[in-house]
C-alpha cells in the first residue's frame, strides 16, 4: 500500500559507538519521573535524524537555569564556544542550537522489538560537530556541517573478493572491519542494504570492481 512507508533500518553500530545526528526538532516536555519534592520533572526531548534517514529521540533533563556540571550545562558552554556567541538565555540556546543543526550522539544499549535489535542513544555533551564558515552569494555567511566522504572503493576493497562474488557480510565482518562513519557513507550512498542480518553488496558496489 503506497501510504505504508518501509521502514528504515537501524544502523549498525555497538554500544558506546558516536555518531553525528541532525537535529529535526527540540521542545520542552514532561517526564514521568518526580524530583526530590514529588514534582514532575521536566525535560527537553530532541527529534533526530542519523545520515542514514533512521530516525531516534534522545532526552535530557531541562533547567532554565543549568549547572555547569549538568549535561545541559555542558551542551550550553560547547556550543558557546563553537559558535563563538555569548548565549545570555535558555530560550536563545535553543534556539541557536536548532540553527546549528546538528549534534553528536553515542549508543548507550539496546532494546529488542520483533526479534530485532534497536540502539538507544543519549546526546553527547563533551563535544559538538565541527563546523565551518561557508560564505553564500548574498556575501553573508552561515554555519554548515562538515559532511565526511570516503572513497567506496577503497572501503569495500577490504572485502573484494565477496563483493565480487556478490557474497554478504555478517555482522561481525561488517562491524569490526569498517568505522561507523565507513559504515553510514555505505548505506547513504546505496552500496550496501541490509536483509534478514546479513549485509549484502548492491550494484553499485559490484560495478566499482568490474
């Protein structure tokens, strides 16, 4: 049914991997947990999305107020110091934060759906992605995400002669022989595609060795 969207795959990645996310949406939420005086704490939830189109949500403890050694804390000064601006509130972190775009994210475990291992993620506060000053025609300038390229053949030719032969990759093949970065480029620019665990070479990929 054409309203039905297939599912994108979970990447692939093990606990404690980062990964660079972009930023869809933030906004203040209600948790369902209570502080010390039984009032419901609130939260900021962020909408992501990894380079590959899988989409998660990660939440963090909100302050209007934080401390610098909260991870909203943190998250405030490094953003500070990336953008080289004087955040003087809250509100206009959020808001520079969102203009920014993007952030990083690790994988702190894993949940099981359907048989099917999905990785939870919780936002990285030591450090942001790095950005550069990109000048437009208009003569301002913005900030834009540096967007890591691999040559795919070069990465896949540690596995020439199975992308060959058209032959799959099990995971621990795939996971360990290749960074998650490596990993990303290859499903965001088709080379690979996932199916019942195994990750197997496109076209694409068997037309870098004809």
């Amino acid at each position: 049914m054409s309203f039905v969207k297939k599912a994108t795959p979970p990447p692939a990645v093990e606990e404690g991997d980062m990964l660079k996310a972009k930023i869809v949406d933030i906004k203040k939420v209600t948790s369902q947990w209570k502080d010390e005086e039984g009032n419901l704490r609130e939260q900021l939830e962020f909408e992501l999305e990894l380079e590959n189109g899988y989409k998660v949500k990660s939440w963090m403890a909100f302050y209007e107020q934080p401390s610098e050694k909260s991870k909203l804390g943190k998250l405030v000064l490094k953003l500070a110091e990336a953008t080289k601006k004087d955040i003087k509130s809250i509100q206009e972190f959020l808001s520079l934060l969102k203009s920014f775009g993007w952030i990083f994210i690790r994988v702190k475990g894993f949940r099981e759906y359907e048989e099917e291992l999905y990785p939870n993620f919780a936002i990285v506060t030591e450090k942001i992605p790095t950005v550069e000053k990109v000048e437009t025609k208009a003569k301002e300038t913005t900030l834009e995400p540096q967007v890591k390229e691999f040559d795919p053949k070069q990465v896949l030719g540690r596995f020439e002669d199975a992308v060959k032969l058209g032959l799959p990759l099990n995971q621990d093949d795939f996971n360990k022989n290749l960074l998650v970065e490596e990993r990303v480029f290859l499903f965001k620019h088709g080379y690979i595609e996932k199916r019942l665990d195994l990750y197997y070479p496109t076209v694409k990929a068997l037309n870098l060795f004809q």
